[in-house]
C-alpha cells in the first residue's frame, strides 16, 4: 500500500502510485455499496468532524454516508450554527474541535489554504472538502474512479474540462490527478474564465468547443454559477449556452463512446442539455454513488496512517519501559 | 548633552560625497566636526567599533504608526522605538488611523509625540480619506503636515486627484499616490499569474496599478506638480515612472523591501504574514524592480511598516488584513537582497534611505554635513541578523521573515545628538569592557525617554 500522508489536502503534488492506491482501496468499498448490509465495523470509536462552513448537500451528505457506513461517529457542525457568525476566529474553532478529541476533520470552507491553516492548530487528520477556489480532491478522485471504470488505464486519454475554470476547484484537483496519471487534459470556456498561465500546469487551452470535444475520451462539464453572469464574466447565460453548452447535436460530434461526466449540481439547459444530462453517455449519477466509495476508502487510508503512528508510539513508550 | 566622537569608521554620506574613514565628533545635538585626527577632550563618549560603518540616520517615508486607533498594534511610541532599533531616525507617518489625520490637530498631535525619532506627519488629501471634499493642506502644512496622502486607497476620481494636486503645487507640497484601481482589484487577493492560479485566491491583475501610476503621472504633468508613487510593485509601474522622468515630470516614487525579496510564489503557503498591498508580485517583476533600484528609476527604499495583531492574522488568508511591518528589516534586507548581491553599492542603498527620501518629502534630514542635526546610524554591514518574534521592538509581530538571518546589524542610533538605540556590546566582538558599561548606562537613558 502506497499511503502515508496524514491529510488529504489537494492533489497538487500527489505521485501517480499514491492515486492508483486510492482507486485500487475504493474497489473495494465500491463493493460493499452493493450488498444488503452496507456497513462494516472499519472506523468503529474513530470521532469525525464535518465542519462545513459554505452550504453543501451533496459532498456533506456523501462524507456523511461514508462515515457512518464505515461505523464512525459523527459529527455535524455547519455554516448556519458556525462559530464565525460568533465572532470566533477559525483558530478558536480548531482549537475547541481539538479539545474534544476528534480523530479527523472533514472541512468545506470558502477561503482558499483555509484547511492548511487547520493544519497547523489540530492534532488529528484533515481532509478538504473544497477550499474555495483551490481544490476539492475527493471530487477529483471519485471523477478519475468513474474514468477509470469505464476507460481503464487513463495514460495518454483526452480529457476535456469545460466551463469556469478560473473558479473551479473541481478543475484544479482534475488537473493535477489527471497529469499524475498521464492523461492528456484540455480546458475550454470563455477566455473569462481561463486562470492565468494555466497553460504551465501542462493542459491545453481552446475557446473552441468543437475542437475541445471532437476527439476527447471524455468531458467533463462544471457548473456555471448563475452569479457570474453579474460579475461581468458572461455577456448572458444564453450566449454561454450558445457557444460552450453540451446539446445533443454537438454530442453527435463527439466520439461515439465519449463519458460525459458532470461534478453537479447540474443546471439543465445552461451548461448541458437535459437530454444530454441523462442520456446514455452520462455517468453523472455513477460519479455520485462511487464517491461515497472514495470517500470510504479516503477516511479508511487517513485511518491506518494514523493507526500506524498510534502504534509506533507504543513502542516506543514500550522500550522505553513507560 | 554629552559630546560623542564616533572614532576611525567608514563614514558613508550619500548626500555630501562621502565615503572614507574620518572622524565624526557630535556635539549640541549637531554634527560638529567631520575629519581625520578629532581629539576627543574627557566630556566626550568615545565610540570605536571595528568593521562598522557610520551613516545618516535612515529616513523611512512610508510608516504606519496605528496611532490614534490602534494602540494595540503600535503607537507613536513603540514605533519610534522599533525605527531606532531599525537605525531610522525620521519617518514619515502615513494618516490611515481612526481618526483620519485630516485636522492641524491631529498633524500636532502626531508630531509632536515622537521622541526617540522625528515623526513628520503626512496627512490626508482628503476628508476621511473618501475621495470626494479636499482636506484642508494649507492648515494642515502649516501644523506640520510634510506631504499629502490618502494612502490605502487612490483617490479615485481623476478630478479630485487633478484638484488636490494643483493644490498643494501652491503650497509646495508633494502629494504621495497609493496607486489602485479598485474597480480593478475588485475581490483579488494576490497577484493574477500562475501562483494565483495554483492557489485558488482571487487575482490582483499589475494593471490595477498601473492604471492609476499612468494617470497620475499624467495629472501631475499636466498640472507641474510634484507627485511620488508609493509602493512602487510591478515591472509597468517601473517602466511608466522611467519614461515620465526621462519627459521631466516631477515625479519621484518608492518601493519596499518585500517587493525585491518575495515573490507571489510564497504566498502559496498561505502564510498570512505574506498578505500585502500592493500584492507580492511575479518574479518577473521583482527583477524589474531591482533593475529601477539600480538605473535610479526608483528613488526610495521603504518600509510601509504596517503592524497588525496575531488574532487579526490568525485567520484565513483572505481574511487577513493586508500588511506587514518593517522598519527593523528595512536596512538588513536592502543590504542582503541588493548589496550582498553585487547590484547596489553600499553608497547607493544608503542614498535610497536616507538623502533620497528627504529630498522626496522635503524635509531637512539624511545628512551628515557639518552643522546638520545629528541623526546617525552606526551599524556592521556584515553583522548577522536572526530575526525573530522576540527581536522585534514593534508591538506587531508580523512579519514574513521571522525565521530568516540576514546581514547588516545595526550597532548604534543617535538622534539629536543623543544615543536612542544601543546593541548590547558585550554580545558583540571587539567590545571594549568600558563600552559595556556605557551600553548599560544609555539603555538607562532609552527607557527614561
């Protein structure tokens, strides 16, 4: 097993044997999704927290279900009852999650480092559920499991990212796992949308959708926030739509077994078609359910990291006759 | 007053051509007498320090001191205190606090409260620093102000700024821009370039200030009036403020220490102490700035002390005010980023902190002439700097080089002719026991201030 690291903070750096290990354990929680009885004993007296301060259904529901489907308990801290409406600072709120004794904290939080700075006031493990617009890796790992299942080995595939890019965490963990496994990834959208000197992180840019999905493996959609339109990114949604949305004709156009992925939630008739949305080269309810098993299998490799140390440190207590 | 007769040392003084080994003989609180061969009579405190090197006291025209508003992060007094530490002797002290320092009495008060340094007050252009009515820079001159500056922000309506530079053009005063679109800056955070992108923090784009540098430069043209950029931060700026003096307007600018030593890959750290305004930019631009530094595009080297509070930056990076202190690493980092590093000679980095500022703000300081006051640094430009929370004589800890050992050490501080700041000499190599004894006796003398 190749997994030593105490948090998961992005995929920024992370070596192509760490990812393989990660896919190869959420094989095997996959697995246990379709049993009778979905759960095992594996986190069983492990505490973890799910501070999610940026509303969130989905990713908290599904660090949830992996939670408790590992028999963790649980425990839910969110924006509304959060301490930063009190006046705390995060500092303080680590500081009493780390005086509770929690084992591992899954955070989503709006500032971009924010679990970073966590790292440095808590003990236990970190995961990142999305760090405004850095990264958001465990979407990024359930995306290459989907790829993975329905591509194989994904070295030297054509990837497609479509969308803003410049605010996307999703895009950013994309990047990094897709270049550590070898895949050839493209970005396409507005030039609004395009971080600068992407193009350094090793992709290819084009403004051109054509071009950016006519030969792709596969396309992943992101979601376009309505908000943007007032930001001055978008002369409208419509033109969006226009020029970079995902219909059945421009599907037509793709290869015939292109995986057309979406991280959701999906605004149907802005960024995809419905017809496209839940057609047959759709894999966007596939990604939902394989990331509780990444997620499992996540919180189960942060688990035995720990579990290590834990052990380490009895023996050497034990050596030293403590 | 004791006479001090500071004894065989290189004697750099940009402002009249120095750079030789004579005597310095202090006395009345002026420079008494300069040359080879000073005999010093039993009033006088003699001081001979092997290696070190005699300068102007540094005037830094770019601080901010928090005070009135924010005595928990500085006040007059803790600033001045860390600017002697620094070997700075006069400073400039930017009016953001709470209040504005917009009133002749506000000027007065900041004024008149620094003792262990000349605190030169810069006041508002205009009321409440929010763009719209001009402060009154008559009044305000005349109680002391020595410049005008909404420093924090631009002002940004062009007709303001136009007005408020005809204005003091009359009274013959500089006005000082922060140069920021904020239109242009929008939410960003850090620098736009591939570090932003890596982090996910929002993107300054160097337009954001270049904007405002090409339109101040053209307002003061069209005016004929005397303009200085603050925090001079991207390779555009540089460029723009080369080819204004190249078509005589009388503009002047400065940059800070962190613009020629970090980069906006170190904010990748999400290190909070690395949020500052202007952003820490490319490494492109860095070396653009280095190159203004060395052709003389840029004039003044500055601090923009800004001192914040650990809970204040123990936060998020976003939420972090933006902001760093300075004053006591303004000479160890222009030594060991310029100096060590072959692009400036000692002389020069000198002339960018001490007679090139005071030029800029029009006040008489940064000389060593025979007459001057005698504001006076004395430190050992190869002595080691470990810089630490502790070391600090600020009451704000943050600073990004915490951590960090640098070279230039400053040995002594004298204003007005009396020691404010003395090294620990016995700490020190080549110290004499009786040098010792009268460290002990001027650390008396610094605290009953």
């Amino acid at each position: 097993m190749n997994w030593t690291r105490k948090h998961l903070l992005g995929l920024e750096g992370i070596e192509r044997d760490e990812i393989i290990t990660i896919l190869d354990t959420t094989s095997r929680f996959r697995e246990i999704l379709d049993r009778p009885v979905k759960k095992v004993p594996t986190l069983r007296g492990i505490t973890i927290a799910n501070l999610f301060f940026e509303p969130s259904t989905r990713t908290r529901m599904s660090f949830e279900l992996a939670e408790k489907r590992l028999s963790a308990d649980v425990l839910n801290f969110s924006a509304s009852t959060s301490s930063l409406k009190k006046g705390e600072t995060l500092r303080d709120t680590a500081r009493n999650i780390e005086a509770m004794k929690v084992d591992m904290v899954v955070m989503r939080h709006p500032s971009p480092g924010a679990p970073h700075f966590l790292t440095n006031h808590i003990d236990g493990s970190i995961i990142n559920a999305g760090d405004g617009s850095h990264e958001h890796p465990t979407q990024a790992l359930l995306d290459l499991f989907t790829m993975r299942e329905h591509a194989g080995d994904l070295k030297g595939k054509r990837v497609t990212i479509v969308g803003d890019i410049l605010h996307s965490r999703v895009a950013r963990s994309d990047i990094w796992g897709l270049k550590a496994l070898g895949a050839d990834v493209t970005l396409c959208g507005p030039s609004t949308f395009m971080p600068t000197e992407v193009e350094k992180l090793g992709v290819t840019v084009t403004h051109d959708i054509r071009d950016a999905t006519g030969d792709a493996d596969i396309v992943n959609i992101l979601r376009i926030q309505r908000e943007r339109q007032n930001g001055g990114f978008l002369p409208s949604l419509r033109e969006y739509s226009a020029l970079f949305g995902i219909n059945a004709a421009r599907l037509r156009e793709m290869k015939p077994d292109v995986l057309i992925m979406h991280p959701g939630p999906i605004n149907r008739g802005v960024e995809i078609a419905p017809d496209v949305a839940d057609g047959d080269r759709s894999v966007i309810l596939e990604q939902v359910t394989n990331g509780v098993a990444v997620r499992m299998a996540m919180l189960y490799l942060l688990s035995m990291v720990r579990a290590s140390k834990r052990v380490e440190e009895a023996d050497i207590l034990a050596e030293v006759g403590a | 007053m004791r006479k001090i007769l500071l004894r065989g040392m290189r004697l750099i003084d940009p402002a009249t051509s120095t750079d030789e080994r004579i005597d310095l003989l202090i006395a009345g609180g002026v420079i008494a007498a300069r040359g080879v061969g000073i005999v010093a009579d039993q009033e006088t405190r003699l001081v001979e320090l092997p290696g070190a090197v005699v300068a102007p006291g540094l005037v830094d025209m770019h601080v901010h001191l928090r005070e009135p508003g924010r005595e928990d992060e500085e006040t007059i007094e803790s600033g001045t205190r860390a600017a002697v530490h620094g070997g700075i002797t006069a400073l400039a002290a930017m009016p953001n606090t709470e209040p504005t320092i917009d009133t002749p009495a506000w000027v007065e008060y900041v004024r008149s409260r620094g003792r262990l340094a000349g605190v030169h007050p810069i006041a508002a252009i205009t009321v409440g620093r929010e763009g719209r009515t001009l402060a009154p820079l008559g009044e305000l001159a005349e109680a002391g102000a020595v410049a005008f500056s909404d420093d924090g922000r631009s002002v940004a309506d062009p007709s303001v700024m136009r007005r408020a530079l005809q204005y003091a053009s009359m009274i013959g005063r500089t006005i000082i821009a922060h140069c920021e679109d904020q239109a242009l800056v929008g939410s960003g955070i850090m620098n736009e370039g591939l570090a932003s992108t890596r982090s996910g923090l929002s993107p300054i784009p160097t337009v954001a200030e270049e904007t405002i540098v090409a339109r101040d430069i053209l307002l003061a043209q069209s005016t004929g009036a005397r303009l200085h950029i603050a925090h001079v931060s991207t390779r555009g700026s540089v460029k723009l403020v080369r080819r204004a003096k190249a078509d005589g307007v009388a503009v002047t600018c400065e940059t800070c220490p962190h613009y020629f030593c970090l980069t906006d890959d170190d904010v990748r750290s999400y290190d909070t102490s690395m949020r500052v305004n202007p952003p820490l930019r490319s490494a492109g631009d860095l070396k653009a700035i280095r190159e203004g530094l060395r052709d003389g595009t840029i004039d003044v080297v500055a601090s923009d002390h800004a001192p914040h509070s650990l809970e204040e930056k123990q936060v998020e990076f976003d939420a972090a005010p933006p902001g760093m202190i300075g004053m006591e690493t303004l000479l160890p980092l222009t030594i060991t980023h310029m100096v060590d590093t072959g692009i400036l000679s000692l002389g020069k980095a000198i002339a960018l902190m001490t007679v090139k500022p005071a030029r800029a703000l029009g006040i008489t300081a940064g000389t060593l002439a025979t007459g001057a006051a005698a504001d006076v640094v004395v430190f050992d430009p190869e002595g080691r700097v470990e810089v630490t929370g502790d070391w600090f004589r600020s009451l704000s800890k943050n600073s990004p080089f915490v951590g960090s050992t640098l070279s230039g050490r400053v040995l002594m501080t004298i204003h007005d002719g009396q020691v404010v700041f003395e090294e620990d000499l016995e700490n020190t190599c080549g110290s004499s026991e009786d040098n010792g004894k009268r460290a002990a006796e001027s650390n008396e003398l610094v605290v009953g201030v």
